[in-house]
C-alpha cells in the first residue's frame, strides 16, 4: 500500500478506556499467570491501534502543517496521548503487583517490568493536563519552524535549503547565508524565546507536582535509561572536554590553516576543502536507484526492505513550505510499514540522511517480529542504528560522489567526531536551563555562548547578526520537542564510530554485528548490547581516549 492511501480513522479513546479497564481488571483479579498474559496481549493490540492512527495523522501533518485536518488531528492525540499514556501507567501498576510477577517474567522481558517502574515514576493524572499544554507548544514550535522562511540570494527559501549554502565553497556565500539565517531568527525572536518560555515553566511545573528538584529528574525518566544515569552522563561529558577537544582543535586548527582561514567562523564549519565540497553527482532518482544497489548487494535483508519502502513510496525527501525540516523514521505499526521524511538540499547531508534514517528502518522493521513494549530500545540504541549504518555504507559511496568518494568520507568522519562536542553543549545546556527556569532569554543565550568556547574555542559567531548573542540553539528542534535526548545521539556516534573501525578490517563481520544489534532491538540495556556487539560502550574508562587515537588516524590515511 501506497503510504498516502493509508486509510485513516480517528483513534478512540473512550474505548480504549473500556478497554483498559478491563484489562486492568483482569489482572488484579486473574488467578493464574494465563490470565495476566491474555489481558497484556489485549492491551498490546490497543496499543499497536492507537500507535498506528497517530502515527500517520503525525505524518500527514508534518508533510504539510498547513492542512487544517490533520492540523486537528495531530491536536486530539496531543490531548489524548496523556490520557492514553496514564491508562498504560495503571495497567503497568497492575502487572508489578500482581503475584505472579516472578512467574510473568519467564515469558516477558523483565526490562518490561523495569520500563512500567519508571513510567509509574514520570506518569500521574495531576500532570495531564500539563503534558497536554506541552504538547500544544510543541507544535506550535514546530508550526513556526516548519512555515518559517529566509530571505537568501533574492529568493524565500525554508531552513533546510538555506541550511545547504553553509557548505558553499565560496565563504562569502557561506557568510551570506549565516547572515540570512541570523537575520530570519531575528525576525521571530520574541517568538522562540516565548515558546521556549513557557515549554520549560510547564515543564518544571510538572516535576515540583510529582515531589522532583527540578524537571532534570523528571526528564530522565521521561528518557527511560535502564542502565545510566545522570552521573554517568556528566562523566562522559568531562571526558569529551578532556579526551576529544583538544584533538578536535588541534584538527580544525589545522583544517583553518589549510583553507587560508584566520578567523575560523560558525560558517566554516562545515567546509574541509579548497576545491570544493564533495556533493552528490547524481539526482535524487538516481540516488534511489543506487541506493536500492547498494542495499541488495548489502544483504538480502537490507535490500528486500529498501525496493518495499520506494514500492510504497515511503521515502518523502522534497524540501518546501509547511514541511517539517531536518528528517525522521517511523513505524506504522499495524501495517508493518516504514516511513521516512527528509529533506535534500543538494549536499552530502542528502546522502547522510538517507543512510541514517534507513538504519533506524531496519531497526524498526525487525521490532515488528519482536517485543512491542521494548520495541528498538532507547533513544540511545535507536541511534546506533542509524549513525552506524551511515558509516556501514562507507564502501558504496563512489556512486553517490564519484572522484569524491574518499572526500565525502573525509568530511563525514571529521563531522561525526566533531559533532560529539556539539551534542553535550546541547545536553548541558538543557541541564542549565531546567535547573535554573527562571533564567531569562538574554541569559540562556549567555549560557549557552558560555558552552561554545568551552567545548568548541577554535569556533566564533562573532558579527554574525542575532547568532553571535548565542542563539544557535533556537533551530535545534530537539531542544523544544524533546528534552535531554540529544546526549544520546553522542553516545551513539561513539558506538558508530566503533562499527567504522570494526568495518575497516572486517567488512562483513562489522555488518553481521551491526544486524544483530538490530534485531535485540530493546531486549537488552545499552551498555550489555555494545558488550555482545564486541564494542566498548562510552561510559567505560578509556573510550573516548581510544576514539581520540583511532579516527584521527583514519582520518589521515583518507587525506593521504
């Protein structure tokens, strides 16, 4: 089926409250562990229902904000999600006190139960009606990103598009760019600051109602991490200051001096040549079709799931108006189908996107033969996905950039490894925030320009109109939709980064490792399934000092 014949109908949530109910009921009252296991299959089939019906309203909304229906829609399950999600906290209270707990465990994951722990900790019907006000500011985030436009080179273009000249290979054209992207923020400031306002006081109301210091505690468990926690996630941040900074910049340093740079700028960023930037040589038909190449010769598993998702036209990589930017995969759950939205620019990131996202598909393709509730894991593992199936496509990327292919592989690495400082100034800066709500905009900013020259000092905004008041954060959408999930993603490039250089000597061993980690999805907490893919996990001692040895020198043997 065709993703946009999809039929659609509107989840109902009073049934699924009859539902619940007795389900609920059924295993308070059950007198044998069959009975527990009946009433937790009926509410996996409620939960594959309503997963099902607000995951294509989410799509068809986010493939263009301006329809009124589905601007609707997405409204009713912003409302109704909180609802729903309490009605699954009670049967999850249900399950843990039932007495044959010892007994369910043989037959469901015990991590199920750990999931239903933290959700009885983070979930609570005084703060419904708070969740769905955070909801509503949410998309009325995402409303103004997605209908936002910049005024660039004579023509109104939307953030991702503008985005692509920030790897133009001519500076003024990057400083241009940078300019029109300052200046477009600018012109909604009042707006994102409001926004992002009222989304951390809703969200620190929430956690003083549930007894929490701040919302830190409440959004780590909102996260659901199983097998870390705060502490380690500073610790990991003290060693990327450590063990990666220094080597970041003595790299960058290097990189400047090689362009001819003095002033190395946020516009710089993103460029690693003199000669110009490796791009796709090919259309974007032309990228599917060598994609569904290199995905058969990958394996018959990849390959097969690929040809089914173009069949359905499950791909949308068109950048226009109304369109959510950035990209994301999901699962239509009850169909057994996968969708991916994306938005092309004519840069490397097209290729990037596609190889990223298409590892999460894989993820969420196996999840539907395996265990609903764990699904593909945290947001930790789902990122192992898709950031290590970016670089598992490493040997196929002469099709995409011809003579560039070892240029493309440059850059990818050298963005990977810088990206990680990135990621914990975003994560740290959300510490900051919600430890502190009452800080002001100008103070944000401050704090987060304070994180710049700390983990990134070789790199300035310095003239760049409303970024250099530090503001680089306001088109970070994680920030505002999804609190402290983007450490996760660092945690996972180290991870990916450890498949690159398992794929440099064993290409089909790396890959074989790489599948298995897919299919145990959720199965297994973090830290145990980089233990059994024969990788060091991030929080061990040494791992990143280890990354700080190995990709610099890949990185010269490219160059070379």
């Amino acid at each position: 089926m065709k993703i946009k014949d999809i039929p659609y109908s509107r989840f109902d949530i009073e049934v699924a409250k009859r539902s619940f109910a007795n389900y609920t009921a059924a295993v308070k009252s059950a007198t044998c562990p069959a009975e527990v296991l009946d009433a937790h299959k009926g509410v996996l089939d409620v939960m594959a229902k309503f997963a099902t019906m607000s995951t294509v309203a989410n799509i068809r909304f986010s493939l263009n904000s301006f329809d009124e229906f589905y601007q609707k829609e997405q409204e009713y399950y912003d409302e109704i999600t909180p609802v729903f999600t309490e009605l699954y906290n009670d049967f999850g209270k249900a399950m843990i006190a039932s007495p044959f707990v010892e007994e369910l465990k043989k037959t469901i994951n015990p991590l199920v139960f750990e999931k239903y722990r933290l959700l009885a900790l983070s979930s609570d019907p005084r703060i419904i009606e708070d969740k769905q006000k955070e909801a509503e500011i949410v998309v009325e985030y995402n409303k103004l990103m997605a209908e936002m436009n910049f005024c660039f080179d004579g023509k109104d273009m939307p953030l991702s598009v503008l985005r692509g000249y920030l790897s133009h290979s001519d500076r003024k054209v990057r400083r241009e760019a940078c300019v029109a992207l300052g200046k477009g923020l600018a012109a909604h400031a009042e707006k994102l600051d409001d926004i992002y306002d009222r989304l951390v006081h809703v969200r620190d109301k929430m956690a003083k109602k549930l007894g929490y210091k701040s919302y830190v505690e409440l959004g780590y468990l909102n996260m659901e991490r199983l097998d870390y926690n705060r502490e380690m996630v500073e610790k990991f941040r003290r060693s990327v200051l450590s063990d990666l900074v220094p080597v970041i910049t003595d790299i960058k340093k290097q990189l400047a001096r090689d362009l001819g740079i003095d002033d190395y700028m946020f516009f710089d960023d993103s460029v690693c040549f003199t000669d110009g930037e490796p791009c796709p040589v090919i259309d974007k038909d032309e990228i599917f079709r060598q994609g569904q190449l290199m995905y058969d010769e990958m394996s018959p598993e990849t390959g097969a799931l690929f040809a089914k998702m173009v069949e359905a036209d499950a791909f949308d990589v068109d950048a226009r108006k109304g369109k959510w930017g950035g990209g994301y995969c999901t699962a239509i759950e009850d169909l057994r189908q996968i969708f991916i939205l994306a938005n092309f620019n004519g840069t490397n990131e097209d290729i990037d996107v596609v190889t990223h996202e298409f590892g999460h598909a894989i993820a969420m393709n196996m999840a539907f033969d395996g265990d609903r509730e764990l699904d593909i894991g945290g947001c930790e593992t789902a990122e192992c996905h898709s950031m290590s199936m970016e670089f598992l496509c490493w040997p196929y990327m002469d099709r995409f950039f011809g003579k560039d292919a070892d240029k493309y592989r440059y850059k990818h690495l050298l963005s990977a490894l810088s990206f990680i400082p990135y990621g914990v100034i975003v994560d740290e800066f959300q510490h900051i925030v919600y430890e502190n709500p009452s800080l002001t905009p100008s103070e944000r900013n401050k704090a987060y320009l304070d994180l710049e020259r700390k983990y990134r000092p070789y790199l300035s905004f310095e003239g760049i109109p409303y970024l250099e008041l530090g503001t680089r954060w306001q088109y970070q959408m994680h920030i505002y939709e999804t609190p402290f999930y983007y450490i996760d993603y660092c945690l996972a490039q180290t991870v990916a980064l450890g498949f690159l250089a398992a794929s440099q000597t064993d290409f089909a061993d790396a890959l074989s490792r790489y599948l298995d980690l897919c299919r145990k999805g959720g199965s297994v907490p973090f830290s145990r399934l980089c233990s059994e893919a024969g990788l060091t996990s991030p929080f061990e001692e040494g791992a990143l000092k280890k990354i700080a040895e190995t990709v610099p020198e890949i990185l010269r043997r490219i160059r070379k």
